[in-house]
C-alpha cells in the first residue's frame, strides 16, 4: 500500500519493509517552498528500496546502507530519465517535471542549491564522490551515513551513463575516460 498525505508536514518519503509512505511537505525546518514528496524520483526511489529489500536484502547501516540508498536514487534517475524531458544541459539548474542527475529536486524548489542529491557532483551536496573521500562519513548518526555515503555510487553509477571527456578527475584523483 501506499500512503499520500502521510503525517502531518512530514517532509520525507519512506519505505517501511510492508508499505510506502509520502509526506506532503512543509514542515518547520523546510523552506515554504517544499512540495509533496510524491515526485516522479523520489517515489522511483522509495519503490527502489522495496525492490532492494527482496532481491538482496542489504542491511540498513553504513556501507550496506549506502548501497541501498544508492540503488534507490539509481531507480528514481532511470524512471525520471525515461518519463521526463531531458534537462541535462540545463544542469545544476534544476526544472521541476524534468530529468537530470538531481534527486528530490521536483519537491524541494526553483533555485540551484534545492535538491535532496546530486549523482554528476555529489561533493556539490557534501557527499562523497570517492570511496572515502572528501566528505566521506564515519559516525553512527543517519545509520552510519547512508544517505552520504550513496554518493559514491550514485557518481559511480553518472560514469557508467554520462562517462567523462577531457580532463577526467574525481576529487583530485585523474582517470581517462
């Protein structure tokens, strides 16, 4: 089952291990401008954790947990890519109701900074792009980083899709393409 409406200014979406839940927003430490977490990507994503949870089971906490909530921004950037206008050269600018490599950015706002993740350039949003890298996160505190330490696959996964041309670094670390 899923839920809309849920809770009152409940500013998250999740997956509870039996049904999905999806706040509408708006809550106290939020900006005015924050939308109901049904967007295209963000319920790709939530579904993504229940796919997660039958195929492989990956425990939610730390490198695991990271995986998990990667695949899940994976899930939600494949079914916005495949429903929504390309706004790729737009980037970092987001357009609510079109595909880029920014997650949540449809509920969050009209300004560059507004988005949940960014997978073409985690450390935009202080996450990792690099397997303990820059930002990368070792306490115990949102199940020991889940939801930063997706970034470096999450970038990992913007590669594989987009590759790299020219000079190709990831936080000071050359690579060819």
């Amino acid at each position: 089952k899923s839920y809309g409406h849920y809770d009152r200014n409940l500013v998250n979406a999740y997956w509870d291990g039996s049904d999905f839940h999806f706040g509408d927003g708006y809550g106290a430490d939020y900006p005015a401008t924050c939308l109901p977490l049904t967007v295209l990507d963000v319920a790709a994503h939530e579904y993504g954790h229940a796919v997660t949870q039958y195929t492989s089971n990956l425990v939610y906490a730390y490198e695991p947990g990271a995986l998990n909530e990667s695949y899940s921004d994976i899930m939600g950037a494949l079914v916005e890519f495949a429903y929504q206008t390309d706004n790729r050269a737009g980037y970092p600018n987001a357009s609510r109701g079109t595909a880029d490599w920014l997650m949540g950015e449809d509920a969050w706002g009209p300004t560059v900074n507004d988005f949940l993740r960014d997978m073409r350039d985690p450390q935009r949003g202080s996450q990792p792009s690099y397997y303990h890298g820059t930002h990368w996160y070792t306490g115990s505190s949102d199940n020991g980083g889940v939801h930063t330490n997706s970034g470096v696959q999450n970038h990992a996964f913007y590669l594989l899709a987009e590759g790299c041309s020219g000079s190709c670094v990831n936080d000071g670390h050359s690579y060819d393409p």
